[in-house]
C-alpha cells in the first residue's frame, strides 16, 4: 500500500516495553488497474494515493475514470500479487489489511543531502591533524596506485551527490494500527522527510506469537462551536494581548476609577443661608474674636511687667 510518513512518536506495547514508532498514514488506497497473466503475462494490482498533486493531467484522469475511480490520485503503484481476482477496479484498501505482531518493508526516498564530502557521505576519518597538514584534515587522499591498475577503481568512494535515493528498510514491527485515522505505526525509523509518500510491503519475517500490542488510541470526537462561543474566545484573547498597566500613576488611576465606579453618585443639595442664618452666624463669631483680643491684652501686660522687674 501507499502512505505519508507523518512522525515519530513513542508507545508503550501491553508489555510495558516503551518502542519508538514511526507513524505512517497508510491509506485509504484505491485499486486503479489489474493485471492478469492471460493478458500482461503477470499477476498484479496498481493502486494509488491522494499524495500531493491536486490537479492530474487529462490521460491520468482518464486512465482513473476507466476505474470509477473520481478522486484525483497523484500516486500510482503496482505490486506483484499471486492471483489479480480477489480484487476489482475501484476497490479500497485500507490499513486494516496489517495486524499488529507483524513485519513490514518500508520504502521511500531519502532526504537529499546534495554534494557532500567523503567525511559525511562515507565516515572517512581524513588526515592527521600535524606533520605539516595544513589543509587536508577531511581530504579524500589517495584514489589508487599509478601503474598498476593505473586507474580509479569503478565504485570508488568519493565526495559527490548524497540522498535523495530510493531507500528500503526492512522487516518492521507493526506496533499499533488505527483504522479510525488510517495509521500504522511500525518500529523504528522510515526514509524520507516528513509528509514524503512510503510504500509498505508484508515482510517475509513471521509475525511474533506472543505480541502484546498498545492499548487503542482514544477516538477523536470534533466539537461544534458556535458563533457566540466564538466571539467570548475572540474577546479572551483580545483581553489577554491588551498591554497590562505597570506604573504607579496607572494603578492608582486604575483603583480611583474602580472605587468610583463601585460607590453610588449622591446629589448633594446647596442651599443659599438666610438672613437670620447669616447673623446668627455673626454673633456666633463676636465671642471668638473677644477672645482673641483679650489674650493679646493679657500677653502684652506680662510682657510689660517682666520688662520693670
């Protein structure tokens, strides 16, 4: 089948063996064409993948439609199969076809790593770093002998082009499958980058007897939002970027603004004072200023009689 390598994870098996997995969105696959010995001379199926074209060519969309097939699959492969008759033209294929205990074989295309040296592409150790090595540490050094061959062997390691091959790793362990998100998570690593097309084989290992497989990932339930939940989330984080104020002028705004917000407003009523108010007042204040006049006199007669003396 055709996947997408989607990352690496770790699970722990029924065992309580921790594994690290790599996920792979395996599927769905549909059956595109059949080939039969009568006919090509051998047994097989092409399926193919959504992968990453949206838009086919019109020979593919109809090479597609001769299969009732209407979604635009970017990525056809053929395998080899014993009898094309257990499978029909538009079929699907799902990841439910690997049972976990069971050993796969991963193929892809490595991640290109463009021209590279014989250090990195080969672990060459290169040069001593003295005796006069000024700048050959990583140099390839010698290629072969002069006169005999008097040549560069075919197959000589050297710097050059690095990645971007078609690469097989084989016989995985399929820890966990999940057919609800179409995922297959085999142990250890996969070639390719993140999100490149895979293709999973049987491998020709047995599956394990005694396999304790992880316990189902929890299913995945979408919430429906609505508009006013919406807008309070909206307002949230609205409130929550607005720039905090740290200044003392802006917290003591801050308080009186609060504080005058809390209490209530009182209508306080001016009343002009009356006639009579007015000199009740005035008598009220003669007594004062006698008071204020006596103690004068007083301080001022001390002060006369401590002068004779």
């Amino acid at each position: 089948m055709i996947g997408r390598k989607v990352g690496m994870m770790r699970l722990y098996d029924g065992g309580g063996r921790v594994r690290a997995v790599t996920a792979i969105e395996l599927g769905p696959n549909r059956v595109t064409q059949l080939r039969s010995d009568d006919r090509d001379g051998y047994a097989a199926v092409q399926v193919g993948y959504r992968g990453d074209r949206k838009r086919l060519t019109r020979p593919a969309r109809g090479h597609l439609s001769q299969a009732g097939v209407e979604e635009p699959l970017g990525a056809l492969r053929e395998f080899r199969t014993d009898d094309s008759a257990d499978y029909s033209p538009g079929q699907e294929l799902r990841v439910d076809r690997f049972s976990p205990g069971a050993f796969v074989d991963v193929s892809g295309v490595s991640k290109g790593k463009g021209f590279a040296g014989g250090v990195k592409r080969w672990g060459f150790h290169g040069g001593p770093k003295t005796h006069g090595q000024s700048d050959k540490h990583r140099g390839p050094g010698s290629v072969g002998a002069g006169t005999t061959p008097g040549r560069v062997w075919k197959g000589q390691k050297m710097a050059g082009h690095m990645g971007a091959r078609n690469k097989t790793v084989r016989n995985l362990l399929v820890v966990l499958t999940d057919a609800d998100r179409n995922l297959l998570f085999v142990e250890g690593s996969v070639p390719g980058p993140r999100n490149g097309i895979v293709v999973v084989r049987v491998g020709r290992r047995s599956a394990l007897r005694d396999y304790e497989s992880p316990s189902p990932l929890p299913a995945f339930e979408p919430v429906e939002v609505g508009e006013e939940q919406q807008a309070e989330a909206a307002m949230e984080a609205a409130d929550a970027a607005a720039p905090a104020e740290t200044t003392e002028a802006g917290e003591a705004t801050t308080e009186t603004a609060t504080a005058t917000e809390s209490e209530p407003l009182v209508e306080a009523s001016v009343e002009e004072p009356s006639s009579e108010d007015a000199g009740a007042g005035e008598e009220a204040e003669e007594p004062v200023e006698q008071q204020t006049e006596d103690a004068d006199d007083g301080a001022e007669d001390g002060a006369e009689d401590g002068a004779k003396e």
